[in-house]
C-alpha cells in the first residue's frame, strides 16, 4: 500500500464515525428521554364491606357441601343384589 491509501483510508474510517456517532445520538433513545410514567394506585385498605345480602344470606343453597367416603358408600356399585 501507498502512503497515499492509507491516508484516505484514515479519512473514510474518521468521517464515517464521525456520520455513525451523529446517526445514533438521532435514533437510540436517550437516557433522559428513556423515563416511563406510570399510574398512582390507591392505597389498599384491610377494612372490607359485607356483601350483598342478595345473593349472600344464611338461608343460601350451599354449592359446596361436605362429602365423606368412607362405609356408608357403596363398595360395588354394579354387583348389586338387585337384579
């Protein structure tokens, strides 16, 4: 190589840093630019309202009743002595 290419050598490599660093500070976000706003949220309270008589009252259908297993269950259901 010549002295001569590596001189413009040196010339394209600096300008295109220089076009690279001017290109990214113009596309990539900035850090002071980078903050998120975000929603307040109320402060959650231990205090809490009975619901609604309406649909809760001790007069309710419970969907959830206790079951147990155990002897009173039938063993065999088909072997029965009902034929």
């Amino acid at each position: 190589m010549r002295q001569k290419d590596i001189a413009v050598i040196i010339v394209i490599a600096v300008f295109s840093a220089v076009i690279s660093f001017l290109l990214s500070n113009k596309l990539f976000v900035r850090p002071d630019s980078r903050q998120q706003k975000y929603e307040v949220v109320d402060v959650i309270s231990t205090d809490f309202s009975l619901p609604d008589s309406r649909f809760f009252n001790s007069q309710s259908i419970n969907p959830t009743p206790n079951t147990e297993l155990g002897s009173n269950t039938n063993q065999n259901p088909f072997n029965s002595d009902n034929k």
